[in-house]
C-alpha cells in the first residue's frame, strides 16, 4: 500500500508541477469562457499543489516518507517558496487576465520552468512525461 500511496502522490505532484508551470495551458483553461470546469482555474492549481498534496509545510509529509528525495527537494524549494508568497494583483484570485499579465506570475513562472528542466533529469522516464507531456484543456460537456 506504501509504494501505491508513493506512486499515486509524486503522479499528481508532477502533474501539478506541470500545470503551474505551463503558461499555454493556463492561457487556454483560465480565460475559456465555456470552460464551467472548477479544476482549470488559478485558484484550483494552487489547492491541487499545496492542498491536495500536503506540502505546505515545505514537503515535509513527503520527505517524512521518502516520497520525495533530498535532491528533488532542493531543486524545487525555491521556487516552492515563491509560489507560497505570490499574492494576484488586487488580491483576486480569479482575475485571470490580470495574473497572466503579471509580471510577478510570469517570473514564477519562468523559474517553474527552470525547476521542471532540472527534475526532469533526475526522474524515470514514465515520470518526466508527466512532468513534461503538453497536457490539454478536458472541456466539460455541456448540460
């Protein structure tokens, strides 16, 4: 069960690295008026990574368990550290147009995409695709 838990946790920590670090995927999702799925939105990136993970003591849930290494961990706790303090212009969160504008978010997320280069080569090959795989907009059907 340990090893399934492992396993299931770092496949939703890459994809949520994925995610926060892809700028095309959040243009795409975020300012999709039709889009009426709750996931694709800055507010939910951010819950699925620090939330839904456990890491906002600074992976220390993981690290207690060897779910994450050392070396991953220091490839990621800075821009980790950043993300923790990035506050949306005007404080709102689901002002989408203005955090992609915003130079602050396009900074994470090019230190996102630094971070994403350096895990890539410490990963298997199943793990850096999802890390790294283009990952497209699921629309939600109409009702």
């Amino acid at each position: 069960m340990a090893t399934d838990d492992k396993n299931l946790w770092r496949e939703r920590w890459l994809a949520c690295v994925n995610e926060l670090t892809s700028f095309d995927l959040q243009k795409s999702a975020w300012l999709d008026k039709t889009n009426t799925n709750p996931h694709w939105s800055f507010v939910e990136f951010l819950s699925s990574y620090f939330d839904d993970l456990g890491i906002e003591d600074s992976y220390e849930y993981p690290l207690e368990r060897g779910w994450l290494t050392r070396q991953e961990f220091e490839i990621i706790k800075d821009w980790h550290e950043t993300l923790i303090n990035y506050r949306s212009p005007q404080y709102e969160d689901y002002n989408h147009e203005a955090i992609l504008n915003d130079p602050s978010w396009l900074a994470i997320l090019q230190k996102g995409l630094d971070v994403k280069n350096k895990l890539a080569l410490t990963l298997t090959e199943i793990e850096g695709k999802i890390l790294t795989t283009d990952i497209q907009l699921k629309s939600t059907p109409a009702p």
